[in-house]
C-alpha cells in the first residue's frame, strides 16, 4: 500500500542558502553530510518552517536580509494517495496509483505569514493572483493535515526540556487509556465521560444559584449608582462557559527513569545527554504512532504535546544523533533508525558526522552532502541512491561484509580526495607518509581519504558506489598472478593418520577479479596496481605475514622505501604530475597488467 511522503524539497534565500538555492532527493531514509556549518540543519529546518507554515525570524532569510527579490522561498514534492489528494488541478500522476502536488512558500518578511501557492497540472504553471484557487487543500490547517508530520529532534536541546517532553508524551498516553476505563463492558461511556457529564450538571447548577447571588449584589448596587449617575446601571455580565471540562489524572508525581534491568533506576534528566537524546526520539516514533506530536512550550506549561489530527504518515528531522554515544550504541541506534520506515508511514532524514551512520547496503536511502565553497554559496550534491547504483546481491553482501570490518568505509561520503586501497598494508603505509607530510607543513595531503576494501572484489564493489559520487576517486590494488598453486588432500595417499597433500596449479580467483575493476572504470576513476603485490612492487620483497608490521618498518627506517611509497601516492593522486614507481602500473585493459605481470615475473628469478 502507498503511503504519503516526501520526494523532493528545494530552499533559495533560506538561512545560509542563497539565491542559487539546492534541490533535495528525499527517500525514506536520507542521510546529510558534510563540514560544520554546510547547511544540513538549514535544510532540516526549512522542510520544518514550511509543513508547519510557520512564520521566519530575521535570522532566517539569507545573511538576514530583506530583500524584495530574493526573498524566501521553499519548494515541496509530496506524494500523495487518494486518501489524502487534494483536487485535480493541483496532481501530477505518478507511478502506484499516487500523485505527485508541488507547492511553493515565499515570505515577504520576518513575523509574517508566509504566502503558499501550488503548481496547477492542468495550466501548467504556478497559481498567480488572479486564479480563483491558489493553493491545493486550502486552509493552513487542513493542507498541514495532508502531509507527513515533522517531529524534529535538535542536538542541543536541554536535559529538562528532554525530559519534560517524553513524560508529558508518557502522560497523556496513559490519561488516554485511563479515559476509556469502563465500569463494565456493556456501558456506552466510560468513567471518565459519566464523571464530566456530572461535573457539566453541577457547573450548570452553579451558575442557576450564582445568577440570583448576581442579581441581587447588582440592585444593591444600583441604588447607590442611582443616587450618583441618574439613568445609569451597571450589568454583572456573567457569559456562558464554554470552555471544555478536563480532569488531571497524573499528577506531578509521574516522571521517567532508566537503570539497569531489575537494578537501581535514576531520573531521565540525570542520565547522560546521549541517553536522553535517544529515549526522547523512541517515544516520539512510538507515540507518533498514536496520534501524539511534542510541541515547544515554555517551561511553566502544563502539557508538553499536541494532537497530531489526520496525518497518516511522519518524519523524523534528527540532527546528529550519534552525539554522545557510545559507539557500540551508535550502530544499534543506526539500525533503529534506518528501521523506522520499514512500517511505510515514516520517512527519517537526518544530519551526521559520522560514518557509522552509513549503511550502504540499505536500499531506499539517499545520501546528500551539504558543501560551501569559500564564496559561501551552499550546494547539496546527491551522493547515493541504491537504485539508481543499482548494486546486485553480491555487491550489497560485500558492503555489508566490509562495514562490519571497518565502519570507516563510509569516510568516502565526507568529501576529500577518496583513494580506495585494498588491504591494510598499502592503507597503513600511506597513512603514515599522509600524517608525516602534514606533520611537516604540507597541507594538500590534509584532504586525502584513504578507504580501505579489504578484499579486491570489494574494491569493484566501492568503485560503483563511487561512479555515482560523479567526482575524481583513485584506486590502488594488487595485480596478482594469473595462476596459483592449490593443495588438496589425497585420501589415497593419507594412510595411517598422516595426511598427503596434492600441489596443482590453478587460475588464480584474486586475478579474475580484476576484470570486475576493469567493469567499473569510469571516466571519474584513476587505477593503479602494483604489480604483484604491494611488498614485491616496492619494497623487493615477498611475505607471507604481518604485511601491514613489516610495511611500517621498511618506510620508518628506510628513506629509499618511504620515498617510493611516497612518490606512489603523489603519482596515483597527480601531485606536481608525478611519475608512477616502477612496479605499478595505471591500467585500463586486461592486456596492460598481463604484460606487466608477465614483465616481472620473466624478470625475476627465485632461489631456495
């Protein structure tokens, strides 16, 4: 079943936005990268402003302000199903039964309404003064009805008003079901209603003996008034009450804690912020569910929440939430996350500095960097969408793989000149020489991320992720050799607990794999390989073991090796058009290694 959501949000002359403005893919999950102060709460604050119509401080028009023609404006793409489609002028079709409704917010000023006008389908243009409707679903109220409801979490909100939040969430979810409490199954009204209709009596009885009590003070008066200011009288006006009767079942006393199970348990507001932060957004997705929404109030306020009226589906805006948390409580909080919008009726779009908040193997997620250039001009760059990646089974089985073994594969999203390496030794060596250079003043290696495949299948994997970035990315691998030898066991042979092994040379899987790197190249990507391996290509030598130990040895302590692994780096990543080491290779057919490796192998000869 389709649901309503968000497709698309485009903001110019918002906050640090200017009047180049950015377009936003929305998915069910997206995910905003990207440097302090690059915008990503900008853009989660105007998808809030504008589904909530909310009036703008100064603080948000572009560099604050007013100017008449570059003033605020906000695009929304909505999907929309038949439950929730507003007339057919205002629906574009869209796949699924759904219509796509675009609208559009422009303020004239701070503290004024903002003005909200629609795209007619049928004229094929935005409404204009004249037009005898405007907008599609009307009123403010009904319009905020029709798309998914925002829930925003900020990063720095305060432990108290945390707090205050999800207890009086909690609350009003309890005094809900204590409302509906019945003396028995066959009556029509719960407790709850009797007591108000008998409350409703006695107010109603109050005001008969209140109006007589009135009427008397006011002729007592009026003799006085009379005496003072002939023809006049005073009126005690006593008007109808009708403001709605409510009863506080839970006092004050109802508040939140978290412990250990079956141990000490303390007050919500003395746990750490990250605690807080976290229990704060589940109880929001979970009464969200219920029809509850929180709302700002001021400290003082009895309630703490609203009703959230006909909204059928939801957001999450969250910023950072991995702030204070721990790491192993950062992923299981990436999970829940990424989870939420598996119940079709909620999408999550939230900012992140870390990479562990990064799942690439999850589908339906946009991943979309938020920059400034040193103009300060803002743009969002849509980096990933696993549909238009299209990765196969394998692809998302090795990213999977690989993000369980480093977390840190997701750096490739932040920006910097991204080199994809294949294992820890190359990615070990090159750290070093990176964080030697920037030792000694040289500031252009402070940019380069170096991502680590762990394997060369995976290589080809992270390379069609890259493909999509549609910016410069670099690879280093290892060619191999064509043929390796197998060992197996021979039954026959194994005879009276001694095992015989049979040696056979076979195609070498690791060299196949470079034909899936061969698939991936791109006019974005630069490959080099060494030329058998790392160890043998640079350092003339071949091992077995402790690879990354033994690389960090021969660059300390030997200059030669540190300059060619040194001049390896700048050549792969072009520094001052430096020339490749000899024993690497940039390749673009399956013929340029074959001939390199068989170079090598012809050049080198072994003795035992």
């Amino acid at each position: 079943m389709s649901i309503p959501k968000i497709t698309k949000l485009l903001i110019k002359n918002f906050g640090c936005i200017g009047p180049e403005g950015i377009a936003v893919d929305i998915d069910k999950i997206v995910v905003l990268v990207g440097a302090n102060n690059s915008g990503k709460s900008t853009i989660l604050r105007a998808f809030e402003v504008v589904t909530e119509g909310q009036k703008l401080t100064q603080d948000d028009f572009h560099n604050r302000q007013t100017i008449q023609d570059a003033l605020p404006e906000i695009e929304l793409h909505s999907i929309v199903i038949e439950e929730n489609k507003p007339g057919n002028e205002w629906c574009a079709v869209a796949p699924h039964e759904t219509w796509v409704v675009k609208e559009r917010w422009t303020w004239a000023g701070a503290g004024v309404e903002p003005v909200r006008i629609g795209y007619n389908v049928k004229l094929g243009r935005w409404a204009e003064p004249g037009d005898k409707e405007k907008m599609p679903w009307g009123m403010k109220s009904l319009s905020n009805s029709r798309r998914p409801k925002p829930h925003r979490v900020n990063t720095f909100d305060s432990p108290e008003a945390q707090s205050k939040a999800i207890t009086s969430l909690l609350k009003s979810l309890v005094e809900d079901d204590l409302k509906r409490i019945k003396a028995s199954d066959e009556d029509e009204k719960s407790r709850y209603e009797n007591i108000l209709e008998s409350l409703k009596t006695l107010r109603q009885d109050s005001k008969d003996i209140q109006a007589a009590g009135i009427a008397s003070m006011q002729a007592q008066a009026n003799l006085i008034l009379e005496q003072i200011f002939p023809g006049y009288e005073m009126k005690v006006v006593a008007p109808e009450c009708i403001a709605p009767i409510s009863i506080d079942l839970l006092g004050e006393e109802f508040s939140l804690e978290m412990g250990a199970t079956n141990g000490i348990s303390f007050p919500l507001e003395k746990q750490g912020s990250g605690t807080q932060r976290t229990a704060l957004w589940t109880i929001l997705k979970l009464l969200a569910d219920k029809g509850i929404k929180a709302r700002a109030v001021g400290g003082k306020a009895k309630h703490h929440h609203e009703a959230l009226g006909a909204n059928i589906s939801h957001i999450l805006l969250i910023d950072e939430p991995e702030v204070s948390l721990h790491p192993r409580a950062t992923q299981a909080a990436r999970d829940v996350l990424y989870s939420l919008p598996d119940s079709e009726n909620w999408q999550v779009m939230l900012t992140t500095h870390s990479p562990s908040f990064i799942d690439l193997a999850k589908d339906h997620t946009t991943i979309i960097r938020a920059e400034k250039d040193p103009d300060h001009k803002v743009s969002a760059t849509t980096l990933y969408r696993p549909d238009q990646v299209q990765l196969d089974e394998d692809d998302k089985e090795n990213l999977k793989l690989m993000n369980l073994f480093d977390s840190h594969i997701s750096e490739a999203f932040f920006g910097g000149k991204v080199l994809i390496v294949e294992g820890d030794t190359e990615y070990t060596a090159f750290n070093y020489i990176r964080d030697r250079e920037i030792k000694n003043g040289s500031l252009r290696y402070k940019d380069i991320n170096i991502i680590r495949a762990r394997g060369k299948v995976t290589v080809a994997s992270m390379m069609k992720v890259l493909n999509h970035f549609k910016t410069r990315y670099y690879v280093l691998h290892d060619t191999d050799q064509q043929r390796t030898k197998s060992r197996s066991l021979d039954k026959k042979a194994s005879v009276d607990g001694k095992k015989v092994y049979k040696e056979i040379e076979i195609v070498n899987p690791a060299w196949t794999n470079n034909t899936k790197i061969l698939g991936q190249m791109s006019d974005h990507s630069r490959v080099v390989a060494s030329i058998g391996n790392f160890e043998a290509a640079y350092f003339s030598e071949i091992i077995d073991s402790d690879k990354p130990e033994n690389s960090m040895n021969n660059i300390k302590n030997n200059a030669e090796h540190y300059n060619v692994v040194k001049q390896l780096l700048d050549g792969i990543l072009g520094f001052d058009d430096t020339i490749l080491p000899s024993g690497s290779i940039a390749w673009s057919s399956m013929d340029d290694i074959d001939q390199a490796v068989n170079a090598w192998r012809n050049s080198v000869t072994i003795v035992s």
